[in-house]
C-alpha cells in the first residue's frame, strides 16, 4: 500500500512498521518524524521517505530491510540533524537495509548524528550519501558515536562528506563515487574501515 503525509511535524508514541509499498509521512521540508520514548519505528522491507528528519528522541528504531530515504525536500536546522539518535535511544540497523540522504542539511546541525548511550548496534546495511536528485555541491556531515557498516558516496553533482564530533569507524566498505569528495581536512579525525576503500 502507500501512505501520503502532509506537511506538518508526526510523533510516533506507538509502533510504525513498514514491511512493504511505500510510505511517507511528512510532505515538506522542515518536516520532522519523531520517535518519542514509547514510539518504535520499523522499516522491514518497504520504502519510508522522510521529506526533513528522523528524529529518535530516546525511542526505538529497527532499520532491518527496504530503504529509507531522508531529508528528500530539505532541511535547515542548526539544532538538530536529519537522521538523529539521542543518547537514550534504542537503534538497529542490520541485514540489507539501505538509509539514503539526497539533501544536505544547509544549517550546522548535521546530516547523521549518532549519539552513544541507550543500546546501539549497526551491524549491517548501508548509508548512502546523494543520489541522481541531489542538488550540486551539496556537504553532509557524520558524527557518530558507534561503528557503521558500508558507507557509499553516491552522486553524480559532486557532494562532499565530512567528518565531525567522533572518529569515523567502519565495519564494511567506504565507496567513494566519481566526481565526490571525501573530506577529512576540515576536522583532522580518523577514519578506520575493515573492509574496502572503493
């Protein structure tokens, strides 16, 4: 099936579950999703589109299939970021599951922020940063307090990832597309990966 959302801030204080078709909760930019602390978020096999952010403000959320597509009309937030866990959070991210951002949060609260505390575990799936529909020279940021699996950097309109707040450590592969950078100057932490550098 599909759901269509409009424009305007959803709270999830009971259990979201995708498990196929496509759903999108919130239509405009700005927009937040928000998993409060009885909220459980679940994306098992559908497609989940999050026109701002995903904001998990101490609830759980189970990124275990599908793909799940953040900040696709924009977000400006100095505050928070577009795929945001907070220290009391519960997350897991596993199997094949893909969560794609294809635009940059054009203030200064970052693009994936994952706090530590709460119980964490990425032990699967992949982040994609851009895709086709990606504005051109767009920066994303990454601060996050545990490891990650793969990590594609994936536009044809030159983006540019940075690091901030945390080392970045990875258990998968890092694949950098043509015409992307990779840019570890501006904050001078480490990068680990035990897979491949692509």
């Amino acid at each position: 099936g599909t759901l269509n959302g409009s424009n305007g801030t959803v709270t999830c204080n009971g259990l979201f579950r995708i498990t196929s078709g496509t759903a999108t909760p919130c239509s405009n930019a700005d927009n937040a999703f928000t998993c409060n602390s009885s909220g459980k978020f679940e994306n098992r096999g559908g497609t989940c589109n999050f026109s701002g952010r995903f904001y998990n403000n101490g609830g759980t959320a189970n990124f275990i299939g599908g793909t799940t597509n953040v900040c696709t009309q924009g977000l400006s937030s100095s505050t928070n970021a577009s795929f945001e866990h907070t220290t009391s959070s519960l997350l897991n991210i596993s199997g094949d599951a893909l969560i794609a951002f294809q635009k940059a949060n054009s203030s200064t609260g970052g693009d994936i922020k994952i706090i530590g505390g709460g119980t964490k575990s990425i032990t699967g799936g992949t982040f994609q940063i851009g895709n086709s529909s990606t504005p051109s020279g767009q920066i994303f940021n990454i601060n996050s307090a545990i490891h990650i699996n793969d990590l594609s950097v994936h536009s044809g309109n030159s983006c540019t990832v940075r690091v901030s707040g945390n080392p970045l450590i990875s258990e998968g592969d890092i694949n950098i597309s043509t015409g992307c950078t990779f840019d570890l100057s501006t904050s001078n932490l480490d990068v680990y990966l035990k897979g491949d550098w692509i």
